[in-house]
C-alpha cells in the first residue's frame, strides 16, 4: 500500500470526507449526509486541485 501513496489525497482532505460521511440523515433533511460530502467534495477540489485531473 505504500507505493500508492503518491496517489491519495492528503490526510486533511481523507478527514474532511471522513466527517462529512458522518453527518446524519433526518426527518427534516433526509438528504443531509450526501450534501455534506458533497460540500466536502467542492472544497478539497479547490483546495487540493493538484490531485483532481481536469
């Protein structure tokens, strides 16, 4: 598994989708958890773009 580290994301950007894939779903936003990950998604891209082809 070592030699794939070059092809993962930071540590960081692994805890934030990590804590969004937390996030419950309820009653009142049934969709909650998947806004949350893709929240998540948005900022590592921005913030991470190195690691995302165009």
């Amino acid at each position: 598994m070592s030699d794939l580290k070059h092809k993962m994301l930071p540590p960081a950007a692994i805890a934030a989708l990590q804590r969004a894939a937390q996030t419950p779903n309820t009653a009142h936003d049934p969709n909650a958890r998947l806004k949350a990950i893709e929240a998540a998604t948005e900022r590592i891209k921005r913030e991470f773009s190195d690691y995302f082809k165009e």
